[in-house]
C-alpha cells in the first residue's frame, strides 16, 4: 500500500505566523493562519482537512460496504463538521458529526442504516480518530 504524506510549514509566532500547507500528490496547497484556525479569516486550517479526509472516507467505506451486500450507489454525499474547543487549558477535536445523504437504488432504511453504521465503525480515518465522539446521521434519498 502507498504511504501518503504532507507538507505543513509555519513561519513566526502563533498569532502573528502564517503557514502553508501542501498535500504530497500535488492536488491541494493552502495557506493557513491563527485566524483562519481559531476565528473566520480566510485560508484552511487542520480541522477542515481532516473534516474532507472523514467524509471521503465514510464515502468510499460506505460505498464499499454497500457492494458487498448486493448494492449499487448511486451517489453518496457526505460532509462532516469538527469541533475544536478548549478543555482546560488545550484545545482538542471533541466531535465530528457527519451527514451523509445517498442514493441507493432498492435498498431499505434499516439496512442502509446498518450498513452506515458501520461504514462509521470501519472507516480507516474513524479508527484513527477513536479517541473523538463521532455522530452519524445518514439519509436514503431517492
């Protein structure tokens, strides 16, 4: 399997620094800063990123787990939301909630359900996240 990498460098102090982020494969670069981390100045921040690796991942998870029981998706899409708060005196992710509506062609709620549920459970990035509280809520559409 390929090891993915990125790239982070930041330049001065916390507050009045500036940093640039890059991803390995090329497809994304950005700058990223106090503001844009902790309050809403422009620019990304690591919480966002892995907001967008969470919710390609329970795609592709749930995706997958859908073919193996018999199902064809049509389109899965999913946003996740990260809280960053301060608990004493750090800051921590302290949840991730994601949405996700998908069309699935002849499948039922409760087994779309099930099989989101563990989309949720075995997703590669929800394993490393562990230590965070992850909420689902999952919607068949048609």
């Amino acid at each position: 399997m390929p090891v993915r990498s990125a790239n982070a460098v930041w330049e001065g102090g916390l507050k009045d620094g500036q940093g640039h982020l890059a991803l390995g494969s090329g497809a994304f670069e950005g700058r990223y800063s106090f503001g844009s981390r902790f309050e809403e100045a422009g620019g990304t921040n690591p919480e966002e990123l892995i907001g967008a690796a969470h919710a390609g991942c329970f795609s592709m998870a749930l995706s997958a787990a859908l073919g193996r029981a018999g199902f064809s998706p049509k389109r899965i899409a999913t946003s996740a939301k990260v809280h960053l708060e301060k608990v004493g005196d750090a800051f921590r992710i302290t949840r991730i909630d994601l949405t996700t509506e998908a069309e699935i062609p002849g499948i039922d709620d409760a087994a779309f359900q099930e099989q989101a549920k563990g989309a949720k459970e075995g997703c590669p990035v929800s394993a490393a996240l562990a230590g965070v509280q992850i909420s689902l809520d999952a919607k068949l559409v048609e």
